[in-house]
C-alpha cells in the first residue's frame, strides 16, 4: 500500500498550529505537556523564542519538536520537546524532526545540543544515542541531560 508522505512544516508558525499540534501529539509523551502546570508559561516562552517544527502526514500533526538556539553565549542550543504520536513509531518522522533542529542549531551558530530525557523512556534514550548524543549527568531525580557535539564541515 503507498504510504502517505511525510511533510515538516517550520516557522513562521501561528500560535494556533503550534498549540493544535502540541495537543493532537501529546500522547507521545510519558508525562502530558499539556496538562503541566506550568503550561501556559512554558507554551508563552515556545511560540516566543523556540524554533518549532512539525511533522504532518495526511494533512494531521504526527509529531513535532521545540528547540531554543538563541544562547549566543554558550552556544549551545536546548530541544525542549520531540514527540512522535503513538502509531507513528519508527517512521523516522523523528530523525527528520531532529535533523531540522541539528540543522537550524547550526545555522543559528550553535556549537552544542542539550536535551533532558527521563530515566524511564529508554526507547527515547536509544533513539537519542543512535543520533548521537551522550547521556551528559543529571537533569534531576528523574532525568538525565544528554548532549551532542556539532560537527563543523567546511
Ligand atoms: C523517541 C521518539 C521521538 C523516536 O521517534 P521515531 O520517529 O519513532 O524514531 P525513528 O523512526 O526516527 O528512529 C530512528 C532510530 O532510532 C532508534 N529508536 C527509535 N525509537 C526507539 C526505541 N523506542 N527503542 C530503541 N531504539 C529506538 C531506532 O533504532 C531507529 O533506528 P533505524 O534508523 O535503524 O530504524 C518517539 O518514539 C517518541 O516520541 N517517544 C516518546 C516521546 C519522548 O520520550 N520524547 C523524549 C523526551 S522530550
């Protein structure tokens, strides 16, 4: 059977796609973004200084990825969320979802990528090491940080 194509969409975003997909993809996620708490603060510092991403198959949001490269002193970008909705598992829509954020991370300057993954969501560790990353100390009683180095190419 053909299989539907895979689209990302990037910014310019409206604050309303960010928020539909951020909510049609929160099942991904061990812990709901949605429902936090804090949510309505951590959605504000999103749609205002994160590059967003968005994976889109037959015209639905199937995973998307949040990441802020705007530190121009330590030059180390933060992916503060990557999630691929439930179904969609090995796809590689999150290969490609990492991929725009390695490469805006670069172009934006970056030397390094950091991410904080729950001690608990082995597969995501696994995907992270198989993109390259290493597990980088603690985060907090529940999560390590993990990082990856960018490689220049001239
Ligand atoms: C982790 C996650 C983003 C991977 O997305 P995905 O689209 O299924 O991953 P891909 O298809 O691109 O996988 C790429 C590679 O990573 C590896 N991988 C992906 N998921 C894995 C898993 N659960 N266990 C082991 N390896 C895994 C595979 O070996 C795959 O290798 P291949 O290229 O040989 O097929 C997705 O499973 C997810 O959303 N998980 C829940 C959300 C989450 O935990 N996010 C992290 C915290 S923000």
């Amino acid at each position: 059977m053909l299989q539907e194509p895979i689209t990302i969409i990037d910014s310019p975003l409206s604050e309303d796609i960010k928020l539909s997909a951020m909510k049609a993809c929160d099942s991904a996620f061990t812990k709901s973004v949605i429902n936090r708490i804090e949510f309505k603060e951590l959605f504000r510092k999103i749609n205002t200084n994160a590059e967003f991403f968005i994976a889109v198959k037959a015209e639905e949001p199937v995973g998307y990825a949040a990441m802020y490269a705007n530190n121009d002193k330590t030059k180390e970008a933060f992916i503060t969320l990557l999630g691929v909705k439930h179904g969609h598992h090995g796809e590689h829509i999150g290969t490609r979802l990492m991929n725009c954020c390695l490469n805006t991370a670069k172009n934006k300057g970056m030397k390094t990528v950091r991410l904080e993954v729950l001690d608990v969501d082995k597969g995501a560790q696994a995907f992270y090491i198989k993109q390259g990353f290493l597990a980088d100390g603690r985060c907090s009683s529940e999560s390590i940080f993990m990082k990856k180095e960018l490689v220049w190419s001239r």
